[in-house]
C-alpha cells in the first residue's frame, strides 16, 4: 500500500497528464457523438423506416472489439489521437442514437397529439415536449457512452493516443502492479465522477443547455483542429514501441543509453505496430526477430551491431508439480530441442501472419516434416515417430478436430483441444480408455498457455500435438492471454499447466534479477538459461525443460525501401541519420 | 360555419370514412355519435388536419382548410382528447398557457387570462396553478384540458370523447358544467362521443355514424322518434325510456298540463325551469309518491308559475309522444 502510494507521488506529473489526456480524448468523442448522434436519434423518429438499419449498424460498430477497430481504422487514419478519438466516437455512437430514438418514442402519444392539435410545428413539438420528456432516457445513453468511452480510452493507448491505459498496459507488460493501479484507479474514479456530472447536468438542463451547446461547439471545432491536425502532418521521422518496450530495463530506456541515440517515440499495441509500420504511419519499431511479418512487408532487421539486446531463448516453462505428475513431459520435450531454428520459426510465422494460415494447421505441418526428418533410428525419438504416425491416421477421422476463434489480437481465446472429443467415442483415446490405459487414475488434463501474439499460437498448438500424440493426456489450450504478466500468473496459480516462455523475458521481467548479477550474465545465452532455470525453480517450483532453438529477440526494424534509401543497416547507421536529422 | 362535403378518408384500402357530408352553423354543437371504429374521431381529425383526408373537402367560414397552414389552423381550433394529454413536465399554469403562447401574447395578459379560465373550470388559481398534472385526478386533470382547449378563445372546439376517460359520477358532473358553460355558449363545435346519454344531453344535432358512413343527422327527437332506418332504430332501443324522458324537457309538455292548484300541507315543493328535461325531473322524486310529489314549474316565456304534481308530468309526456308517434 505505502509503496503504492510512494508510486502515485513519484508519477504524480504523470498520472495527471495522462488523466487530462483521458478526459481530452474521452469529452471530445462523446461531445461529437452528442452532436451527431442526438440529430440522428431525432432523425430516425422522423423516418422510423430507417431506424432498423441505422441502429443495426451502429449495434455491429459496438460489437467489434476495441483492438479490432483500431486496427481497421489504422491504414486509413493512422495512428495517434485521430483514429483514437474516431473510435470513441463509433462506441458512444450506438447508446446515445438509440437512447435519443426511444426516448422519444416513448413520450405518450396522447401529449403529442395535443400539442400538435394546439398548433405547436414539429419543431416545437420536438423542442417543447419531446425533448424535455425524452431527456432521462437520452442521459441515460449519454451516461452509458461515457462510461464506454473511459473504458475503451484506455486501450487507445496501444494506438499512440496517451491516456491512463498507458499506465495499465505497461503496468501489466513489466508485472508492475502499482503501475496498474496507478492507470486502472484513476480512470475507474474518472468514470464515476464523469458519470456524477452528467447526472448533475441533467438536473439542472434545461438552464444550462445553451453555454453547454456553445461548450460543445467550442471543444470540436477549436480544440480538435488544434490537436488532431498537428499529429497529422508532425514527425519527420518517428518510432512506434511497444508499451513493454517502452518500460523494459532491457527496452527502450537502456536502448537508449546504449546506442547514445534518442528518438520520437509513440506508444502502441504489438498487433498493430507491424501495420503501423507497414502502413508508414511510424519509420521504425522493435519487432521481434522470428516475426512472420518481417518477410512478409518487407521489412529490415537493423542489425544490432553493439550487441545491446539481451537472448531471448523459447524454451517450455512448467509447473514443477506438472512434471512430478508427468515426468513423461521431460521425455517429450527434450525431443522438441534445438529443433527449431530463427528461420524456421520465422517461417512458421509468415504462414500464419502472411497466408493466413491456421496456427493449428501450421503446427501440424510442422511436426509431421519433423518426423520426415526424423526419420531413422534416434533412441527416444522413436516414440515420437511411432505414435505420431498411429496418431495421425486419426486426425481425418475426427471432423471436429480444429480450432474455432482463432484471434491473432484477442484479448483472451480459450479453446478445448479435443482429439478425445466425447463425439468420437471410437478413437482409443477417448477418456474411457485413456483411464484404463493409465490404470484407472481419473481423468488427466494439462493445460498449455500462450500469449497473444502469432509464435506463441504456433508453440501452443506444437506442444499440445506432441502432448496429445505420444500420452494418453488430454490438452486444453488457453491461448491470447494478454501478456507476460497474465501468462505467468495463470501458470503460477495452476491456470495453465505450462506455456512457452523466452530467456530474456524470465531474467529480466519474471524474476526482475538485481541489475549486478543481470548486467554480468546479460550477453551470455547459457548463462541467462543457467540462471532463470535455477531462480525459477527456487522461487517459485517452476522448470525451464530444454530450449527450443531459436532466439526471439528484440530487433529494431524498418521498411525495407526505407532503408535502403536511407543506407541503414545496423543500429548506429540509425543513430547516424536520426543525429543528423535533428542538427 | 363548417362545411364538410364528400369526405373520405382511406387506410391502407380500408375505407375508414365513405363519402360523408354536413355543416355545421355557427354557434351550434354536432355530436359525432357511433360504435367505436365508425369513422367519428377520423372525421374529427380531419378537420384540424391531423389526419388529411383522402378525398373530399372542409371548409371553416367559406375557407377551405387545406389552403391553411395546418398549425395556423389549429391555433384557431380549441382540441379536447379522451386522454387529455396535458404536458407533464409542464404546471397546469403553463398547461392552459401553451396556445397564448404560441400565438405571442405578453405575459400579464397570459396570466389573467389563465386565472380566469381557471376559475371558470372550478379549480382555484391560487391552490392549483403551480401544480403538476400528477398531482391532479382525472376530473382535475380534463378541466385543464378543457380550460387549455379555450385559452386563446378559439371560435371553434374540436371535442374527441372528452369526458371519455373519466368514472362515471365526474362524467355527468363535468357534462352538467360543461353544458352550462358561458364561455362555449356561441362557440361551434364538434364533439364525438360514444355515450348516448352525452349525446343527448350536449347535442344541438346529432350525426349518427356506422362504418364511416353518415346513417341520419338530426336532433335527438329526430332519432329517436323519426329514424331514417332500421339501423338507427335499432341503436337507441335499449335505452329507449330514457332517452325519451330526456329528450323532453318541461317546456316541450306544458301545453297538457291541467295546472291543479291543490297543494297538500306536507308535501315538499320543488321548482325547476321549464328548460330541465323530464328525466331529470323524475330522478329527483321518489318513485312511489308520484302524486304527492309536487312541483313548481316556471314558464320561461311569460314567467307565469304552475303548481302540478309528478304523475301529471308523466301522464302528459305519454300523451304528448303519443300525438308525435301517430
């Protein structure tokens, strides 16, 4: 508690620009959806024709996810406060139409009838009766829609926009939980003290109506020229960071003194950034070197020429108690070493990233040319080969056995991964026999993690084939969850079973290592291996089983034409052209 | 003077108002009368142009209405509904102020003239002026309606079954105030009811209507001893004693009444005008004293008195019908 506190009192300068920063994005949205979507409400009760198709419309808008429509908005306005603001907008679009629509319709018609019978025009029946008698109903949808839009302002922090989510994501990113408070508090009090006014005003309307449209007018057609039209045209040259990256000892801040280099930065999502790059909305960003999306867009890996990022090895990480249980995992695993390489992996990506291929699909494929390559006699590899092979024959027998909801940028996609799906009863592995075959224990289930991003996909969906195919286990997959943190506590809290984790991360954000031991292990792989794998185990009974192979660093990246203009090709080719840019 | 000619009014294909034509004089009250679904509240809103009609044409004082802006139309028409529709968010003060307003009245002349009207109507201005129409009952409540309806003096009253919403006893309360109203004595208006009694009682005329068509116009005695049909017999059998003691009043039997001077030294005497009808006469003695009930009558015409007693008045009602059925 003190130490939260000791944090709000240190960030104080910024907990109040992001908050200003929240009710900025969050007032303005709401006050153009005030202004279109009243008219509109009152449009549709003049042509109810309309009304079905319009609020449908406005109804599918607020079902898209958030992170959805950001990305769908990106290539179109960018990223930063514009498309921000426009998504806000689309989300209080749908209360305040449909609360304006059936506010009025529900004035009893025998008033109107009277009023238009003494000769009041529509217009007055609109203003002197209408609207007065519609006005709780039609707060009531503009309350909503704040209370939406503070909530959705927060993600628009992974668009560059600011605001408290900022706080929140990093916050989740860095296992920083003060952080978290430090954004989720005040935007959850900001919600109810917005909420709070509103229902003041509505008191009190019908005097303040006039300086409020005048407010109103104020905000949109001064105050945005003034915000958006500059982030249109500004920055020269500008980087795109993940909130992570940004926080990182070994991110953004120890980047810099590094490399000596400093550069404008903007704050966004990990599933928008490669299209924000893409899209030439930011020149370069920290991607991920086995990301599908480099080959893909075209894009350059700078090469890191003073050594700066630290190894990110994938390697499984389980819970201790798992392995006890199933000491067959160890067995199993250890034949997934070293076996995939940088390229490989980055291969498998650009499957899924640029083909659009099923991760489940691609794992799949994966292991069925490892067994090809496998091939021959390998002492334990056998079983691997064995099974897989009796295994597979299955797959075509079982119609039911492929992924729904795959969500490269959900927030969350738990699926059940049932090759023992009880519709198949004939398979020998369904749960009856499973039982029997493990002398009647009950019911064996693992759970595999992933986070939300396309290799943690693909590891999930390997893993759970290779579980799947050579025990009689049973695997649920609780894929997308958003973030180290999540992963780490599902698996610490028995959630999650295992999930696939990298060196680097485990060193320096799970195990935070004090910076004497970290900055002397930090460029040598087997000792940050050595190291997480003893600290987990003692911390917190969890196992690095065998790495995988490759290494999914941080790599800074541009567009490939870009670079090629520009002659960058590692890092300080970079810090050369930024330095020189800014004399 | 309303002129309506031909009128027709068509929903959808369903002929809701067939080919119907009447006038009404200046200062007369026509009671639209029929079963619900006949066509009476369409005519009605056809004339204030809430509903525009099909075919066919309305003219007020030579005019016809759909040359007229509609609201400047309806600025000039008093419109009373069966739900009232008194504004909510509005006192009862701003209520009956509304058509005042609309047509720019200063204020002080708004406010005396709300007074007035609300004295008219029987509510104290000083006790309900700042109230809200919740805080009315439904008797209340018609008032301000009707007091809203005469704000600005509108030469014509529109009345869609305005005392349709209320229990019975308010009903023949306010129908009883209503007829006796100052302010409505010249006005033109139309009323639709579905109440025979109300018809009765408040009509100067009488159109009868039957799946939008017109089935006879004409005074109450008209219809009830003269129809044009078998439809309009039929309508008024049920309640046909009634309406025949209603129709008549005193003044109508006065030529059969023998006027005996015997008064007995017990009885009550009661005075009515010659202008109450015998119905109500005959409510207000009881049943099995007829002949010792006496009454005063008064003669509107000459202002002369006679002393007669119940069973007199009865006797000369049947003889009087009689002479008209024959």
């Amino acid at each position: 508690m003190s130490r939260f506190l000791e944090f709000i009192l240190s960030h104080q300068d910024q907990i109040l620009e992001q908050t200003v920063e929240h009710i900025g994005l969050t007032v303005v949205a709401l006050a153009i959806a005030v202004f279109i979507g009243l008219p509109l409400g009152i449009l549709l009760t003049r042509y109810k024709k309309l009304s079905p198709s319009v609020l449908g419309v406005t109804g599918v808008i607020q079902t898209i996810p958030s992170v959805a429509l950001l990305g769908f908005l990106l290539p179109f306005v960018g990223i930063g406060v514009t498309p921000a603001i426009i998504a806000l907008f689309l989300y209080a679009l749908l209360p305040i139409v449909r609360n304006t629509f059936t506010g009025i319709e529900e004035v009893d018609e025998s008033v109107k009838e009277a009023a238009r019978g003494m000769g009041m025009s529509d217009l007055q029946v609109l203003r002197k009766v209408e609207l007065p008698l519609a006005v709780p109903v039609i707060f009531a949808g503009i309350r909503t829609a704040t209370v939406i839009n503070v909530g959705v302002a927060t993600l628009c922090a992974l668009i560059a926009s600011g605001g408290l989510g900022e706080f929140i994501f990093r916050g989740i990113a860095l296992n920083n939980m003060n952080m978290i408070l430090a954004g989720a508090i005040p935007a959850a009090l900001l919600a109810l003290f917005l909420d709070g006014l509103l229902s003041i005003m509505q008191k009190y309307i019908r005097r303040i109506i006039k300086p409020l449209l005048a407010l109103a007018c104020l905000l949109i057609f001064l105050i945005i020229p003034f915000w958006v039209v500059p982030s249109l045209f500004d920055h020269a040259f500008r980087a795109g960071f993940t909130a992570e990256f940004m926080e990182r000892a070994d991110g953004y801040p120890g980047f810099k003194r590094h490399y000596q280099i400093s550069v404008d930065t903007v704050e966004l999502d990990p599933g928008l950034m490669y299209n924000a790059l893409k899209e030439k909305k930011v020149d370069v960003i920290c991607g991920f070197s086995t990301d599908g999306r480099i080959k893909a867009y075209d894009f350059q890996v700078l090469r890191d020429d003073k050594h700066y990022f630290p190894p990110y090895h994938a390697a499984p990480l389980v819970r201790g108690e798992t392995l006890r249980k199933y000491p067959i995992l160890r067995d199993l695993f250890s034949q997934l070493a070293g076996k995939i390489s940088d390229k490989k992996m980055a291969e498998l990506n650009y499957r899924v990233d640029h083909d659009k291929e099923d991760p489940e699909k691609v794992a799949k494929d994966f292991l069925k040319s490892f067994y090809g390559g496998a091939r021959g006699p390998r002492g334990a590899g056998n079983l691997l080969v064995k099974n897989y092979k009796s295994q597979n024959t299955n797959y075509k027998q079982i119609p039911n056995y492929n992924v729904q909801n795959y969500k490269p940028n959900g927030i969350h996609a738990s699926m059940q991964y049932h090759s023992n799906s009880p519709s198949s009863p004939d398979s020998p592995h369904s749960p009856k026999f499973a039982s029997l075959a493990t002398g009647g224990m009950v019911k064996t289930k693992i759970t595999i993690g992933s986070k939300n991003f396309t290799e943690q996909y693909i590891l999930a969906h390997i893993f759970a084939l290779l579980i799947e195919n050579n025990s009689s286990l049973e695997v649920e997959l609780k894929t997308g969850l958003a973030g180290t943190k999540i992963c780490f506590d599902a698996l610490v809290n028995g959630e999650i079973d295992l999930y696939p984790e990298y060196t680097g991360t485990g060193l320096l954000v799970l195990l935070d290592a004090e910076e004497n031991t970290r900055d002397s292990i930090l460029r040598d792989e087997q000792k940050v291996y050595d190291y997480v794998k003893a600290e987990s185990k003692r911390r917190y009974d969890l196992y690095w089983l065998s790495p995988l192979g490759f290494n999914n660093t941080y790599a800074l990246m541009m567009r490939g034409e870009q670079a090629k203009k520009l002659e960058i090709e590692t890092i300080s080719d970079l810090k050369k052209y930024i330095d020189q840019l800014y004399l | 003077m309303i002129e309506v000619t031909d009128l027709t009014k068509e929903f959808n294909g369903f002929t809701a108002v067939d080919h119907i034509s009447f006038l009404v004089e200046k200062g007369e009250t026509l009671i639209l009368f029929g079963t619900s679904g006949c066509g009476k509240t369409t005519t009605l809103k056809m004339i204030n142009r809430l509903i525009e009609p099909t075919t066919g044409g309305i003219r007020i004082n030579g005019k016809d209405v759909r040359e007229q802006n509609p609201e400047e139309l309806r600025k000039g028409i008093g419109y009373v509904i069966q739900h009232i529709g008194l504004f909510p968010h509005y006192t009862v003060e701003q209520n009956i102020g509304i058509v005042p307003g609309l047509l720019e009245w200063d204020k002080p002349r708004i406010q005396t003239r709300t007074r007035e009207l609300m004295e008219m109507v029987g509510l104290p201005p000083d006790e309900y002026l700042g109230r809200f129409p919740e805080e009315l009952s439904g008797g209340q409540q018609q008032r301000v309606g009707l007091a809203r309806a005469l704000a600005a003096d509108p030469p014509i009253v529109l009345l869609d079954e305005p005392f349709g919403a209320l229990d019975l006893i308010t009903r023949r309360e306010l129908q009883k105030e209503f007829k006796n109203l100052e302010n409505l004595l010249r006005k033109t208006m139309i009323m639709v009811t579905h109440d025979v009694f109300e018809a009765f009682d408040l009509g100067d005329r009488i159109c009868l209507m039957d799946q939008g068509k017109i089935q006879q116009i004409g005074t109450a005695k008209d219809l009830l001893f003269s129809p044009s049909n078998e439809c309009v017999r039929d309508f008024f059998q049920t309640n046909r004693f009634q309406l025949e003691l209603q129709v008549f009043r005193l003044k109508d039997i006065l030529p059969e009444l023998p006027g005996e001077k015997f008064v007995p030294d017990n009885a009550d005497i009661m005075e009515f005008e010659d202008s109450v009808c015998l119905g109500e006469v005959l409510e207000s003695v009881e049943q099995p004293s007829l002949k010792k009930s006496m009454l005063k009558i008064r003669n509107s015409f000459d202002n002369s008195v006679i002393e007669t007693h119940a069973e007199a008045v009865l006797s000369a009602f049947y003889r009087i019908k009689s002479s008209i059925m024959s």
